[in-house]
C-alpha cells in the first residue's frame, strides 16, 4: 500500500494516512469513523478520527469535526485524550490521538440500576474531570455514557470534543446553527434554548447520567422532537428514590439539585459538585432529599410562566464564573499551642468568604501516623482520635458563621501532611490555600509550608502571627519555635 492518502469515504484497513496505517475500525458513530493506527515510529497504536462527509448530508458533521480540530490540541492532563496529529478537509480530514487503555461507561448502563457506591465513585470522577476541563475555558456539551471513560489507572476521561466549546475561541456551532445541538436525553434546559455559554450545562448532563445509572431510567425519557425537549424547562422528573428504593436521601439531593431547570439553583461548579459527592455526611439537605414524586401541575405551570417571562442570559466567561465560586482550603494546626494561629487563619479565611458569597470553603486538619498506622488511634480520654479532630474542626469552622452549605470540615490521615494538603488541594480542584507561615519571631518561612508553596496547584496564600514584643525571644531557656499553622 502506497502512502498516498485514500479518499476518507473509501478508508479500508492497511491504508494509510500520512503515515498513519488504518489497521483495524473499531466504531462507526453519526458523525464518524474511529480507527485504530500505527506508525512507524509511534508506540503504542492511537486512535484516528476521521468525518462521515456524504453528499446530501447537513454540515453539522465538518463544523463538529472542525471545532475538535481546535479545542483537543488545546487540553491538557489525563481528563481528556492526548492529541497526536491532524488533517484539514483540503485532502483528507482527521484527528490522531490518544488511545485510552479503559472502558466506557456505556458498558455499564445495561446493568443498571448500578450500586449506590458505584454511582457515587462515577460521579465524584466526572465531576472532578469537568472541573479540570472547565478550567482550561471548555465546556464539553456533550456528557453521556459513551464519552465517559475509566482509565486502568482509575481516573474518568471525557471524549468527543465536535460539540464543545472553547471561551478563547469562536463557537461556530452556535454561529452557524440555529437549533439545540447535542444528544436529546442529556441536553440542558439552557441547550434546548440555544445558550452555550453556561458550564452548569455540564453538571445536568451529570445529573441525568447518575440518575441513569441508579434508577436504569432516564429521568427525561428520549424525546425527539422539539416539544418533547422543552418539557424539562418546567417539568421535574420523577425523584430518584421513586424508582430506587436504596437511594439515599443525600444522593437524591445532589441528583435533583443536578437536575435543576434554572442553572442558578444548580451546584455553582462541578469542583463544587465533586466536594459534595466525595463528603456525603457534610450535604445539607433540603426538601429534595425527602421528595417522593415530582411536583404538581400547579408547581409546573408556575415555573412554565416564570420560563417566559425570564429575562434574557447574558454569556459570562468561564474565567469570571469560576472567579466568582472558588474553593477556598485551609489548612489548620489544631494543637493548642497554635491557638492564636488557628484564631488569625479564621479571621482571614472569614474576610476571604465574605467577598466572594458562592465560594465553598473546606477547612482541613491532618492527623500525623507513622508508616504503618496511626501513632494512636484514641485520645488520652480513650475517643477516637478521626472522630475527634473532625468534631473540633467543625467547631472551629462554625466560628466562622457561614451557612452549613458552603462549609466543609476533613481530617486527613497522612505520613507526609504537607503531602496531604497538596494531594488535596489537587484531587478538590482548589483554588485558593490557607496556610501558617511560621513563627512571627523568625521571619522565615517554615520548611512545610515553603513546601507546600512551591508544589501546591493553587494560589497560597501564607499567614503570619503579628509580632508580640512581650513574648520570650526563642532560644531562652524553656522556650522552642514551633512551626506554626502547618496543618498537623
């Protein structure tokens, strides 16, 4: 076989693409063709997109292709596929990338309802993937089974970028199309109304995909028409627990809060979504959780008024949303010769919230073990020390005076707290730490947080001691420099 490039709507196995050698297909979707490649100097095989493009057919299929062209090439991390190689349409279009080892989680929805742990681990993994896709300005439009997929390593790829759009870059599926695109069972009330500026968008399809998954139902059926579709801007399904008695109230609570018609009363970020899911014991819950049928006619056709008489949306950047809903984290040393540091990371993180009201705040203390388990499992009063420091960490969080929704308390158990607090911070998508600096009568900064400074995916924030002229100088006898404020 020559490497001269076949016509992309004759392709056959052994034929090749600039270098690219077609070796086996392995799915024929509506808008394309997925290849498993080779090349020379190219272990191991990757995946090679390539348009259905047949005369008579509309253009969704290239403008599609054509926005994946430029959105893949820009992701970063293991939450969407490596980009390899392209071809623009002047001689044969298609996209190389990453041949993900892993399964999708199509292959799960057959066995459904699923376990309520299973769906819970789905949820948090997604979530955190749109949270780091949402960060690099894109929001995907398309989440559903078949582009979810499990890495061997554990972690949740999204694929099928063709109905995505980039905040940098022009969308030009809204530019050239003027009805809801995406996949009926999965679109956003927002979608169905032509709006492609929310990423809230995202966190429906995750509410449809996890009551999916739970119930073996969707919560919306499969409407195909136009009418079909816009029911869900004013009727609510049916409560998971409906279908499923083993749901959870808390469960049901962040489905239907998922599944919200106004994206306003939505879980602000899917960073947010994904703290939720990962700290169940700590949702507040709300008449949703308690739900056992969905809401009236009367309830439906007041929301149906309240639908036609909104005002119109205006588009935001993703940049200013995620500005204005940060996850704010910080790390507090609860022994109680770090009381006055405990005391001034309050205060500070206190000021922080009060300037930015959708903003969640995770307030986290680490329990030190050695290698093999916890130095002790109990305090000298015989309690379990978890327990415990989780107990005094929500004490100290409730001096802060916020509401419960936007507060949640973690002891984490570490060999390595500075370890700890940055796994965390990574793994929670945070986007502002808190943290003790040091001693104020050193004005160096202690080796943990200087540590947790340099290697901490978020901004760091570190906080000092004001100066007290009436304390011993260290060195005098009886008197030593702690670290303050390290989250240990």
């Amino acid at each position: 076989m020559s490497d001269k490039n076949p016509s992309f709507s004759d392709l056959r196995p052994g034929d090749v693409i600039d270098g690219f050698r077609l070796v086996e297909r392995l799915h024929v979707g509506g808008m394309a063709y997925l290849w498993r490649v080779t090349r020379d100097d190219m272990s191991p095989p990757a995946i090679l997109k390539t348009p259905i493009v047949q005369d008579g057919d509309d253009a969704t299929a290239i403008v599609s292709f054509e926005m994946e062209q430029m959105i893949l090439p820009l992701l970063t991390g293991p939450h969407a596929p490596k980009f390899i190689a392209s071809g623009d349409f002047s001689r044969q279009p298609y996209i190389v990338m990453e041949l993900i080892e892993g399964a999708s989680l199509l292959g799960r929805v057959d066995d459904a309802p699923l376990p309520v742990g299973e769906v819970v681990e789905i949820g948090v993994g997604v979530a955190r993937a749109l949270a780091d896709l949402h960060s690099q300005n894109v929001i995907h439009f398309d989440i559903k089974p078949s582009n979810i997929m499990r890495r061997t390593s554990g972690e949740y790829t999204l694929i099928d970028y063709g109905l995505s759009r980039h905040d940098l870059l022009p969308d030009l599926l809204a530019e050239e199309f003027r009805v809801p695109i995406g996949t009926g069972p999965y679109l956003s009330p927002e979608q169905i109304a032509r709006d492609r500026s929310d990423p809230r968008s995202d966190l429906f399809a995750l509410g449809v995909v996890l009551y999916y998954l739970l119930t073996g139902i969707r919560p919306f059926g499969y409407p195909r028409k136009r009418r079909g579709l816009e029911r869900r801007l004013w009727r609510d399904p049916e409560p998971p627990i409906f279908h499923n008695l083993d749901c959870p109230p808390w469960l049901q609570e962040v489905i239907l809060n998922c599944l919200e018609p106004e994206p306003d009363k939505r879980p602000t970020t899917a960073a947010q979504l994904a703290l939720q899911l990962a700290n169940p014991d700590q949702i507040r819950l709300t008449a949703r959780a308690s739900k056992q049928h969905a809401d009236s006619w009367f309830t439906a056709r007041r929301r149906w008024w309240a639908q036609k008489l909104a005002p119109m949306r205006h588009a935001r950047s993703m940049a200013s949303r995620r500005a204005a809903a940060p996850i704010v984290m910080v790390a507090v040393d609860l022994a109680p010769e770090n009381a006055a540091m405990a005391e001034v990371l309050r205060e500070t993180a206190g000021r922080i919230m009060q300037t930015a009201p959708a903003a969640r705040l995770a307030c986290v203390t680490v329990i030190k073990t050695n290698r093999l388990r916890l130095d002790t499992t109990q305090d000298e009063a015989g309690r379990n020390l978890h327990v415990r420091r989780l107990v005094d960490m929500r004490q100290w969080a409730s001096g802060l005076g916020l509401t419960p929704a936007r507060v949640t308390a973690h002891a984490l158990e570490a060999v390595d707290p500075a370890a700890a607090l940055i796994d965390f911070a990574r793994e929670n998508h945070v986007d502002q730490m808190l943290i003790g600096a040091g001693s104020p009568r050193r004005r160096s900064i202690g080796p943990t947080a200087v540590r947790i400074a340099a290697q901490a995916p978020c901004t760091v924030t570190l906080v000092r001691l004001p100066r007290q002229a009436d304390l011993p100088e260290p060195g005098e006898e009886g008197v030593t420099e702690p670290e303050l404020g390290m989250g240990i």
